[in-house]
C-alpha cells in the first residue's frame, strides 16, 4: 500500500504539473486580442484547454455561422461536457489513496489484535503469566497498527495535497470556458466567427 501511496503521489504530481504549466500558457493567448480562428489555429494537441478549444471550433463549424439564440447555449454545453471529461481525466488514480487511507488503519489494527490474541493462547499454553514470554508476541502485534499507520498517513496527506491541485485545475479549465465565451461573445459581436473547417 505504502508502495501505491508514493507511486500514485509521483505519477500524479508530473502530470498535474504538466498539465497545469500547459493550461496556463493556453489560457494566456485565450486572454490575449484574438479571435476563436486564430485560437483554434494554434491549439492542436490533446490538453484540456485544446480540447475545450477545438470542442467550441467545432460547434461554430457545425452551426455554420448561423449566430441564434441558441448558439451560445450549444457552445456552453460542449464546454461543461469537456470541462468535466477532462477533470475526471485528471484526477483517475486518486481515489486509491483515499481507500488506503481510510483501509490501513484497520488493516494494521486486524493485525493487532490477531497478535494479541496469538499472545494470549500461547500464556494459556504456557501456563505462565510471566512477561517476558508474552511480551515478544503483543510487540509483534503492535507493530502491524504502527505499519498501518505508515501506510496511512502519507496517503492521506498525498490525497489532500493532490484533491487541492486537482481543485485548482479545475478552476485553471473553469477560466479557460470563461475566456472561450468571451471570445465567442466577441466575435458575434464582429460578426467574425469564422473557423477553419477540418478540411482545410
């Protein structure tokens, strides 16, 4: 578990760091003077804001520059569909940390008292009340609570550490929706919604 615990903790921070450096440098040509044309241009790839990106691309294809009142609402939905899409993506793996976290303890507790109870059949075999025939097995027992709490511990705190950097990843995506509308909004304005079909 421990194993897990730190293998789960390394996957997961270089790719929320690769992840979170990708969508920051995205997010500020998004706020950048531009057009989704030019956006869509440059966001070939498969991170998440390319894809929030190209998901509105390809709602503004598919309508055909027809601007009605229901286009926005179009371009929201693929957003929110996208947004949590890459969300569950980023967080897959995280929730062995929780169960070990929450297992663990118990886990090393079992071990405990199955010890003790081991110790106490081996007094009554022994006929002795004597401490130091019994003491080797209840330190034994108590050395399978101490492990679970090895287990434990990191993988909670990697857990909480790890759900903040999901939580302001999110938020990182939640801005990039925001910044696609208000390019969209923009263009309606200009009436310059034009975007370069897959085609071409």
């Amino acid at each position: 578990a421990s194993l897990v615990t730190w293998t789960v903790w390394l996957s997961k921070t270089i790719e929320l760091t690769r992840a979170t450096r990708i969508a920051k440098r995205r997010l500020a040509l998004l706020e950048s003077d531009t057009t989704l044309a030019e956006v869509t241009r440059g966001s070939e790839g498969s991170d998440a804001v390319a894809q929030l990106v190209q998901s509105a691309a390809r709602e503004a294809e598919l309508s055909d520059g027809i601007l009605d009142d229901g286009f926005k609402e179009r371009i929201a939905l693929r957003l929110e569909r996208v947004e949590a899409a890459m969300s569950r993506r980023i967080a897959v793996g995280t929730g062995v940390l929780a169960t070990i976290g929450a297992t663990a303890p118990f886990v090393g507790l079992f071990g405990t008292v199955w010890g003790i109870m081991n110790a106490f059949i081996g007094i009554s075999e022994a006929h002795t009340t004597n401490l130091a025939g019994v003491a080797p097995g209840i330190a034994e027992a108590l050395l399978a609570t101490a492990l679970g709490l090895i287990a434990a511990i990191p993988a909670v705190v990697i857990y909480n550490h790890l759900a903040r950097a999901i939580a302001a990843y999110r938020a990182l995506l939640g801005d990039a929706s925001a910044q696609v509308m208000l390019l969209i909004s923009r263009d309606q304005g200009r009436h310059a919604l034009r975007v370069p079909r897959a085609a071409e």
